[in-house]
C-alpha cells in the first residue's frame, strides 16, 4: 500500500518543492538573514567609529590643550 498522502508529497503540494529543498532554501535564507545582521552591526559600528573621529577632532580642534 502506498501513502500519497506523506510528509514529501505535501510539502512539494504546498510549496511547489520537496521537503530537502524546502529545507535547503530555508538554511539559505537563515545564512542571508544573519549575513545581513552582522553587516547592519559592521555599519553601525563604522558610524560610531566616525562619530567618534569628529568628536575626537572637535575636541582638538576646540581644546589644543588638552592634546
């Protein structure tokens, strides 16, 4: 007897794919999702470091003495 109503055959139904690639596009999608965590960090780190630079020069700029 066989099934035709198993785990495979309903997700290739649903989502027009086996289960395995189901799976793989969704370990794709996790990878781009944190991939675009660590580059939102990277840019929030980079405009800190900038603000950082301008403060640093304001200040040198403003108080030589203090250098």
């Amino acid at each position: 007897m066989i099934d035709n109503n198993d785990s495979l055959a309903r997700t290739a139904h649903a989502f027009g794919m086996t289960d395995l690639e189901f799976e793989q596009r969704s370990q794709v999608e996790a990878e781009l999702a944190a991939q675009q965590v660590i580059r939102r960090w990277q840019e929030e780190e980079e405009a800190l470091a900038e603000s950082f630079d301008a403060l640093k020069l304001f200040d040198e700029e403003e108080n030589p003495h203090l250098f």
